[in-house]
C-alpha cells in the first residue's frame, strides 16, 4: 500500500465527518482567487472607459481597487 493510501485511509473519518465544509470552503477559496485574478487584469481598462475615463491629477490614486 503507498503512502498516500496509507495517509487518506487514516484520515477517512475526518473526509467524512466535515465533507459538507471542505466542499463550500474549497469552493470559496478557489471563487476568491479568480475574483482577485479578474480584478487584476481589469486594471490594465481603469479610469479609461469612453463614458468615466478621465485623466488623473499627478498623485492621485486610481478611482479601484480600494
């Protein structure tokens, strides 16, 4: 038996005890980071759509992320 094996099967009380948490966590966690990737690539269009674009005084900070 490896080692994995080994590993999943001693802790198979746990998996099943707490699966209705680790499914919704795991879920969050991977919505999280690909809202915070999305946001991340949006900032390249910030403060320059045709309808709210504007051009920043010097120093000021842009209008998102917060």
């Amino acid at each position: 038996m490896g080692a994995l094996q080994k590993h999943w099967l001693a802790h198979k009380h746990i998996y099943k005890l707490y699966w209705t948490l680790i499914f919704p966590i795991t879920g969050w966690m991977i919505g999280h980071k690909l809202e915070k990737l999305e946001t991340e690539r949006m900032t390249m269009f910030r403060d320059k759509s045709a309808l709210y674009g504007r051009e920043l005084k010097p120093g000021e900070p842009p209008s998102w992320p917060y």
